[in-house]
C-alpha cells in the first residue's frame, strides 16, 4: 500500500464532493441542471471542457500506448487536440446559436423529425455508456495499484461520487468542478515530469533499461517476476531465457521468429539483463520503436486513427453540451480557442513519462499493465518516500480525470434521457442520472480491462461516424433531410459495430483483423457522409419548411439578435429565473 497515494485520492474525492455541493446550492430549475443556465464564460467554460475532456485515456491511457507502440502513438494527443480545431471552424457557434439544450433537440430544430430525435437520443445513449465504460475502469485500475483493493471498488466509488455531485445540481454543480480538475490534472503530471527528467538528467540513465537510443530492445534491470494479467501471445528479438511454472517446462529460452502464447495469470522470472519480450504486433525493439509505420496497412491504420480522433471530438455529447452553457456563439468560439491551448500544454506530459516508462519500468510490456505506466514510474525511478509522493500526485490526478470524465458523460446523458424519455423536470433529471450511473458501473465491474486509448478510441469513431455528418451537413447544408440523416447515422454507426464485434472475434481466433476492422473510421465516416448526402438528395421534398430561417439563425452574427432558446414554453424564460435566483458566478 502507499498510504500517500490513498491520502491523495481521498483528498482529491472529499474536495469533488465539497465543490459540487457549494456549486449545487443555487441548483433549482431545469435551466440550471441541463445548461447552468447559459451563464459561463469562456475561460471557466475551457478549463471546464478540457477537464471532462482529459479522460483515462489522455492521462493513463496516453503514456501507456507511447511505452508500447512509440512513435505510432504521437498521434492519439494530437488527433485529441486538433480535434478541436474542427469543433472551432465548423460547429461551436452555430451551435450555441441554435438555442438547443440537447443534441437531439438539435437535430429536431434543423430537420423538424420526431423519429430523427429518438435515434439520435438512442446513440448519445450509447457514445455515453460506451465512453464511461474505460473511465470507470480506470478508476478501479488506478485504486488497484496504491493499495490493496479488488478493482470493482474503485469503479463503485467513483460512481457514487459523481452520481452524488450530479444529482445535486446537474450542469451548474459539475462546471466549477470540472474547472479545478483540469488544473489539478495539469499539475499532477506536471510536477512529476519536471521533477522525474530532472533525476533522468542528473543521474545520467542510471539505473535504466537501457538508452532510448540504442537499437537494442528495453532489457530487465534485475531478476524479475511478471504475472501476465491478460493472456496474449509475446515475441522476441534476441534470445530470451525465461522461467516458467513447473508444469509448463520450467527454464526455457524464447528465440526470434516464434510466437509465444502465455494464458492468463501465467508467472514468468527473466533474469536481469533479459531483453523484455513484446506482446505481438507491438514494437520488439527501440530502434522499431522510434520509426513510425511504413507499411501500407499500418499507414492506413494510422490514417483512420486521425479521422477518429479528429472528426470525433464534434461528435461527442459531453463535449457539445458544455458549449450550450455559453452565453452566445462568440464566447463558444473563444471558448473552442482557449481549450486548444490547454489541451495542447497538457498532452506535452504523457508522452514524456511514456518514455520514461519504456526505460524503467518495462515489464509492464510483459504484464499488460501498460495503463499503470503513469502511476509506476516514479517510484521506479525515485525509491523510497520521494517515489511514493510522486506516485500519490498522480494517483490524485488520475482519480480526478475520471471523476470529471464521468461527471460530464453523466450529465449529457441522463440530460438527453431526462428531456427525451422523460418529462423534462428536474426530478426527472435525477432519475435519469442514478439510472444511467448504473448502467456502465455494472459493466465496468464484468467486463475484462482493455488498453483504455483503444476503449476511448471507439467511442470516437462511432461518435464520427455517426454525428458528425449530421452536425456537419445540418450546419453548412441546406438540402439535408431527415431520412438521409438517419440512414446516414445507421450506415456509419453500424458499420463501427460490426467492426467491433469482427474485432473482438479475430482476438479469440487469432488475431486475423487488418486494419480497418481495428481502425474503421476512415471508412465508416466516408460510408455515412456519402449515405447522407445521396439520400437527402433523392428525398429532396423532405426539406423542412423553415431552413432558410433556422440557418439564418445558425449563422447571423449574434448582435443581430436572430439567437433564440429553444423549449421556453416548456422550461421557462432563463431570462426569468435569473431574476429570481440570481446570477451564476462567473
């Protein structure tokens, strides 16, 4: 156990929950619990989106896929953030104007379609889950890792905590803590980076596997004892002796061109100066490490990865939602600015502690633990009460990504659920958010743990394929109907699923998959831009009435005054409740 770790997670969920509960106590309207009453500006709104945005997979995840596939992984932060790029130029404002509070309510304001908004509510469903699911298992990953801990119960806390927070006061509650977790976040990788290249730097690589440099794969820094956590199948470069059970033949010695398969829970010993065996398909040696693919299917893969990563963002709830709190479309283009900057400084940081982590604590390769680089290497590096305060920084920075994660994937959807399903009060909001907390957290706790940049990577190419078309074409093109934006959802999303599900079956038979059932996006969301568009072509009389007018209001600038709310009837004038309440803090 590292008691400091555990005082920092503790620390970090009791000033979650105080924040939340301060923000709550002006909670009271359905205004405040979906859209925090449109009321926060653009730098509260940016820390707050990038807090919700650095999820387990940017701050375990991340430096976890650079310690594995190296150079191949740069483009996991960079899709992350130049995503926004395209949410600034194409959507944000435009958005905002719309005076929506939901994306489904969205999509019915452009295309006037009823069965439009239920599919629409159906896949903000299933991004959401899909994208909690890593969250909470990062949670539990991270619990597992400090102290002595069954992994559900990390799953279970964090669960319980945003579902407390969310619960209390919905949008208005989770932006100021949403705000201070990103900087803490910043910090808790920051702070460990600096302190842990300065000891790299001081020390000359003492005490390393091996230069980054050196062409030679990463070697055992002293005798070693790995348990394989995941079965999988493991090569080498060079002549490895390992040790295995007993049973299974005891001393051998793994030569290049053969593919070992270990089953899972398998103990394996190397001896110190063993080169570190890789799990296959990923990078054997340093010098394969530092190149990127040349292959064509890997280049491809590479290729689709970016539409994924670039094209999702747009498409993800949590992510839209945030900008329905600002006051108008220009502070949603700020606001888009701002994030881009906070985002780019903070993906500096995992891919430093990657390599870090290739050269100390490389048996992570082995045990299929690579997630728990983060959390590891600075005790690796720094034994002793120094590593183990490092190691509690990032346990508490860890805890925080995916309570904000959370939090933001909770509200969005049970938003969508509560006004969609229900009738729209905050009690129904309530109701919405325990149920929907319930749904991932029990998949979390059955399901087997995956890379979480891969878990994460999904959600973004089912959100691209899927509502990116429809915020794209609904946004910049007049001649888009409803019929073709649901066949171009169930065209795009489909096709992801069944990638999935070809996906998971080439992992049990294996491991067939090319690339673009492992990465479909780059098909996927060329599938559903061209199903959209050639049917919205062909239902050409299902133009809804109104376009000129609602795209006027989409792209009038905001001084003209075309900006109106939506569901004033239903919910009531925010202008209204301000009067009475007061204003929101800014």
């Amino acid at each position: 156990m590292n008691p400091w770790a555990l005082s920092g997670v503790v620390l970090v969920a009791a000033v979650t929950f105080y924040l939340g509960k301060r923000s709550s106590r002006y909670a009271n309207t359905t205004h405040d619990f979906l859209v925090a009453r449109r009321t926060v500006r653009s730098r509260r709104n940016a820390a707050a989106i990038s807090g919700e945005y650095l999820s387990a997979a940017s701050f375990l995840g991340v430096a976890g896929v650079v310690l594995k596939e190296g150079a191949d992984a740069l483009w996991y932060p960079i899709g992350f953030t130049a995503g926004y790029l395209a949410l600034m130029l194409f959507v944000a404002a435009p958005l905002r104007r719309s005076g929506a509070y939901t994306l489904p309510d969205f999509m019915e304001a452009r295309l006037a379609s009823e069965p439009l908004r239920k599919l629409c509510t159906v896949a903000v469903v299933a991004i959401g889950v899909l994208y909690m699911l890593p969250q909470l298992q990062g949670a539990g990953l991270a619990l597992e890792a400090v102290m002595p801990a069954p992994a559900w119960l990390g799953a279970v806390g964090v669960t319980v905590l945003v579902t407390v927070n969310v619960m209390a006061g919905g949008m208005r509650a989770i932006t100021v803590v949403q705000a201070f977790q990103y900087w803490l976040k910043l910090f808790a990788l920051a702070a460990p980076t600096f302190v842990l290249c300065v000891v790299f730097f001081g020390t000359g690589g003492a005490g390393s596997a091996g230069s980054l440099g050196d062409p030679a794969p990463p070697v055992f820094r002293e005798d070693t004892t790995v348990t394989v956590e995941t079965g999988a199948s493991f090569e080498v470069s060079e002549e490895t002796p390992v040790w295995l059970p007993a049973e299974e033949g005891g001393q051998r010695v793994w030569l290049p061109g053969v593919r070992y398969e270990v089953d899972e829970g398998t103990t394996l010993r190397f001896p110190e100066g063993a080169p570190v065996p890789a799990v296959s398909g990923g990078e054997m040696d340093n010098a394969s490490w530092l190149r990127p693919a040349e292959d064509a299917g890997a280049l491809l893969g590479t290729y689709s990865l970016i539409f994924a990563t670039f094209l999702g963002t747009m498409g993800l709830p949590h992510v839209l939602v945030r900008f329905y709190t600002n006051p108008d479309g220009k502070a949603a283009r700020r606001t888009t600015v701002q994030v881009l900057v906070l985002l780019g400084l903070f993906y500096m940081f995992p891919v430093l502690i990657g390599a870090l982590s290739r050269m100390y604590v490389p048996e992570l390769l082995v045990t299929g633990r690579t997630d728990a680089a983060v959390l590891l290497v600075p005790s690796a590096m720094l034994p002793g009460v120094p590593g183990q305060i490092l190691g509690a920084v990032t346990a508490a920075g860890a805890f925080a990504a995916f309570l904000s994660t959370s939090s933001g994937l909770l509200v969005s959807v049970a938003g969508v659920v509560a006004t969609d399903v229900l009738a729209g009060k905050v009690r129904d909001f309530r109701i919405a958010t325990v149920t929907m907390a319930a749904l991932p957290a029990a998949l979390a706790v059955s399901l087997p743990v995956e890379d979480l940049s891969l878990s994460v990577g999904l959600s973004f190419a089912l959100a691209a394929s899927t509502f990116c078309p429809l915020l794209v074409l609904g946004i910049w093109w007049r001649r888009l109907t409803w019929p073709g934006a649901m066949v171009g959802m169930c065209v795009g999303g489909g096709l992801v699923l069944l990638a999935l599900v070809l996906n998971v079956l080439s992992e049990y038979s294996g491991g067939w998959a090319p690339w673009f059932i492992e990465q479909p996006a780059l098909l996927t969301v060329t599938a559903a831009f061209l199903a959209t568009i050639v049917v919205s072509l062909g239902t050409a009389r299902r133009i809804p009435d109104d376009v000129n007018a609602v795209m006027l209001r989409l792209h009038a600038p905001d001084p003209l005054g075309f900006m109106r709310d939506r569901a004033e009837a239903r919910f009531g004038r925010i202008e209204d409740r301000s009067r009475k309440r007061g204003k929101h803090r800014k």
